[in-house]
C-alpha cells in the first residue's frame, strides 16, 4: 500500500464511499432489471391470452 501520508483518511474514506455508491447502482441496476423482465413476461401472458 502507499504510503498517503497525513491524507490517508480522505483518501481511503473516498475510495470506500466510491465503492459503496457503486454496489448500490449495481443493486439498483439488477433490481429494475428484474422488475423490467417481470413486467414483459406479464404483458407477453396477457397477449397471448388474448390472442
């Protein structure tokens, strides 16, 4: 590791809050995609039922 010197706490506080914003853009990415799959196997059903 580095050495960051007396900037080590900003440093590695900002590399944590970078990691953390991500993990949650990638929860939120996988939990629209999933409600966006749910939605068109829904309307795919009801086409089908009516056609």
């Amino acid at each position: 590791m580095p050495d960051l010197g007396k900037y080590a706490f900003e440093v590695l506080s900002s590399y944590g809050a970078t990691l953390l914003l991500l993990a949650g853009l990638l929860a939120l990415t996988l939990r629209r995609g999933r409600a966006a799959r749910a939605a068109l196997k829904k309307i795919e059903a009801e086409i089908k039922q009516d056609g």
